[in-house]
C-alpha cells in the first residue's frame, strides 16, 4: 500500500461530523483546518491570511501524516488541551482506518494466492495433461508475481537436465532459457526443497520434486535492476510448486494408466499414496489449510473409485456388477468435483444452493448408499432410522447437503476407528413443523475443552490429516438450508449432533 494520506484514512464524511462536533462544544465557528504532511490543505475552514492560535500533529503509527491547526478570535487556555485531544482522537481514527487497509489488501492478496492453488487442483480434477497444468501455472502465478521474464522447466529423464516447456519475456527463447538460468534451475532442483532467490534476489528458482524424483523447476526473473523478489513471493512459490508437483506426479500416474493397463493395480495404489500425501500436508498458512482441506475430503471419494476400480480388473465380473460398478465410479467423480466447488463457495463466502424437495427416506437411502456403498466394508457400522420420516420432505440441494452426513459419519468413523466404538446411527422424524435429524455415535465424544469452539473454522479434534474446516462446513450448509446444528453428550458417552430442517409442505401452504 502507498504512504498513508489523510484523504485515505480520515474520508471527509466523518471529519465532517467531528469537527463540527467540536466546534459546537467551544463556541466555535471554522476554527478547524487539516492539512496533508506536504502541507497542503484538506479539510476545515479557510486559512487564507488567518494566523493559527495553536496546532497538532496527526500521527499513523508514529509517522506524521499531516496537522490539525485552530484558528479562534480569542485565546483561551482550554482550547490547547482541546486541539490535542482532537488530534488524538483523529490519529487514532486514522490509524485503525490504515490498518484496515493493510488488512483488506492482504486479504486480496491472500485471495488470489488461494484461488491459485484452488485452480491447480481443478486442472488436476478435470483431467488437465501435465503440460497443460504447468503453462497454465506459470502464466496464474506471473498474474500474481509481475515477473518481467520466466518459465518452466520439466525433467528429462533421458538426458538428465531441464527442459523449457513453457516460458515468456522479450527475450525469451529456447536458446535463453538453456544457458546460465537453467543451469540456477538444476541446482536449486538437486540442492533445496524450496524457492531459492539469487542475482541479487532478482532471479527466483523454484523447484518440482516428489520425494526424490525430479520433475522440473520454475524460474522467475526481473531484468530491471531497481525490481526485486520478496520473503512473501518465495513462500508463495514454495507453496504452489509443492502442490504442483504433487499434480504433475499424479498426472504422470494417470497417463501411466492409460497406456499400461496391465499395471492398473499398482498405479492406483500409487495415486492413491500420492492423495494421502496431499491429505497430510502440512498447514503453513491459509492457502495451505484449505487446500489439505480439501484433499483430506476428496480422499474418500476418490478411494471408492479406485476400490471399484480394483473390482473392475478382476475378470470373473459379471456384466451387470461391471455396470454398477461403473455407475458409482461416476457418481464419485461428481462428488469430488461438488468437493472442489464446495471449498470455493466457502472460501467466498457464496451459498449457491440449487434447492428441490426430495422425501426424507428416499434421500437418507441415497446418503447411506454414499457413506456405505455396495462392496465397501468399514470396521464401523452404520445405522439409518428414517421410517418415522417417511412421506415427509425437505428442500434441499441434495448434492450439496450430503456433505454434511458425510462429514459428521466420516468425523464419527474415524474417532470410533481410532479410539474405539462400534457404531454411528443417523435418525430423523417429524417434530412439528420442522424435520429433526441427529447423527450419534457410541465413541468417546468430543473433549469438552473445544465443543463451545467445535464449528469454527480450523479447529480440529487431534486428527493428524484434518484442518478442521468440515465441521465449518457443516454450519454453514445446515444454516443456508434454514437450520441450526449443535453438539451434546449422547446417552453413554458417545457424540451426538443434532439439526432440524423445515418441512417442505408446510413452506407450500
């Protein structure tokens, strides 16, 4: 942001108010003039050929910024005291003013990173080739970065060094990219696991590496000597090329797959690896909470396509279970892309529900089939009670509101798996207008040290591969559907959480 201005941090709307205020309070009448730290004028009255009684500085966190000056007919010795404690007051307006800029604009910042990382999944999810993940990477991350020159470098197994796939600059050309950069590139790539800055931080060398396999490095540089790289753009690029080389990895896998049917079992269980990577990641700001958010959910869906997919190689399937097999295959693709559009939603703070009724029975049958499906087996078991609800319905985005019983059964499974239980019933029936569901476990609850903070965003219950947003998550999918979630004790020490919907029929009359 730009040095602090008082035509920034004291809009002429509210000085307005307050000088007059303070005028009022003494008798006064245009005695108020501000000036800008250049001392030209801003605000008040006319100070042509008037000869101030007494003046103060205006101060944003200890830097002047401008001067309030008085100019009366009469001096009094209160109006000093007075000015001063005008002039405070206004320093500390305008201080908090500045300081909710600064905010503003790194949350802006902090939006776009987020979004970049968010895009990187989505080329991932919609099947986007590893070529064309990392020119749409190095053109996103320059929208951010302003770099006068850069590219992407991608492994060359066969020869051993870096190969430019994707570059811009005015001078920009293979020849380029091939001399001194790229040797910085094969460097930073053997040498670091993070973005490196050299040339005077003009030059910033990011390298693409899964483990140990090298997969490229991503350059960029300024040409002009009075730009420079900053700690925030090496974080950043730290970031975005860990999770791009992630990406490109399961890229690779997926191509693998493709082409080499014969492997399927063993590339399936490398991407799945690969995911629960992306799931353990580690939280090193808000762009990397959510994102491991995200993964961590995909993970499931994701782990029923590759467990039908493991039924599909077996070659005693018959063509009907083949059918079905394929149909939940589909169905899972479609969670994880509602999974990726659903973080986005929350991240803006946008509801978009496509809301239609659908009976109660029908649509916990269609929920269990998503949390149990055919040929699945979990050490928990699952229970539905809805025949209290039958004939009743509700209004719902129904593709949307099932994450929050996956989320509470998939929360439950994994306390119960780990700490010990048996079971997670989900149970509705029709209490007055409204359809009460509650979804309980007989597990070891939730420790009472967080229950009064266990829907906000990031609090997690000690699970190692969880950021805490699903709960989040939930909230807010139950309140945009006209409802209200709280947690209690079940009967016996397990957790119980408990939400009511209104019922569809009564909306109608």
């Amino acid at each position: 942001m730009s040095k602090p201005r008082l035509s920034i941090t004291l809009p002429t709307f509210i000085l307005g108010d307050m000088i007059a205020s303070f005028e009022a309070i003494f008798g006064l009448n245009n005695a108020i003039t501000l000036f800008e730290a250049d001392g030209s004028y801003y605000f008040g009255a006319d100070c042509a050929d008037r000869t101030p009684d007494s003046q103060e500085l205006l101060e944003i966190d200890n830097e002047v910024v401008g001067r309030v000056v008085l100019y009366t007919e009469s001096f009094d010795p209160m109006y000093p005291r007075a000015l001063h404690h005008l002039s405070t007051s206004l320093s500390m307006l305008a201080t908090e003013t500045w300081r909710r800029n600064l905010l503003a604009d790194e949350v802006l910042d902090r939006y776009d990173e987020l979004n970049l990382i968010y895009d990187v999944g989505t080329m991932f999810v919609q099947g986007l080739s590893q070529d064309g993940i990392v020119k749409n990477v190095l053109e996103e991350t320059n929208r951010i970065l302003h770099a006068d020159a850069g590219v992407i470098y991608l492994w060359d197994s066969e020869h051993s060094t870096l190969a430019p796939i994707s570059f811009f600059g005015e001078r920009s050309t293979p020849d380029f990219w091939s001399g001194r950069v790229r040797e910085l590139a094969l460097s930073t790539l053997y040498a670091y696991e993070q973005a490196q800055l050299f040339e005077a931080d003009r030059v910033i060398c990011a390298p693409l590496r899964y483990n140990e396999e090298l997969l490229g490095s991503l350059v960029l540089l300024h040409e002009r000597e009075d730009r420079s790289f900053k700690a925030n753009d090496v974080n950043l690029l730290t970031t975005l090329t860990q999770n791009t080389a992630l990406f490109i990895y399961a890229a690779r896998l997926l191509d693998k797959l493709a082409h080499e049917k014969e492997q399927l079992q063993q590339t399936l269980t490398e991407l799945k690896t690969t995911k629960d990577k992306l799931g353990r990641a580690e939280r090193l700001s808000i762009i990397g909470q959510t994102v491991s958010s995200l993964v961590h959910d995909i993970r499931k869906p994701l782990g029923h396509v590759m467990g039908y997919a493991e039924f599909l190689c077996q070659p005693e399937v018959e063509a009907e279970d083949r059918q079905m097999f394929a149909a939940q295959i589909m169905k899972y693709t479609e969670v994880v892309a509602s999974m990726a559009q659903e973080m986005l939603d929350y991240t803006q703070g946008a509801e978009n529900a496509e809301k239609a009724p659908v009976e109660v029975t029908t649509y916990l049958a269609h929920v269990s089939d998503l949390l149990m499906p055919p040929g699945l087996e979990r050490s928990v078991k699952l229970i539905v009670r809805s025949d209290a609800a039958r004939g009743y319905q509700i209004n719902v985005d129904q593709q949307r509101f099932s994450r929050v019983f996956q989320n509470l059964v998939n929360n439950a499974m994994d306390a119960l798996e780990q700490y010990g239980g048996s079971q997670v019933e989900i149970s509705a029936e029709p209490i007055g207008s409204e359809i009460r569901f509650m979804v309980t476990d007989d597990g070891p609850g939730v420790p009472p040290q967080i229950v009064a903070s266990l829907f906000d965003p990031f609090v997690t219950l000690g699970k190692s591969h969880g950021t805490g947003l699903g709960l989040a998550i939930v909230d807010k999918m139950v309140s945009v559907h006209g409802g209200k979630i709280r947690y209690e004790s079940a009967p016996g020490g397990g957790a119980r959480f408990v939400f009511h919907l209104p019922q569809w029929q009564n909306n109608m009359r």
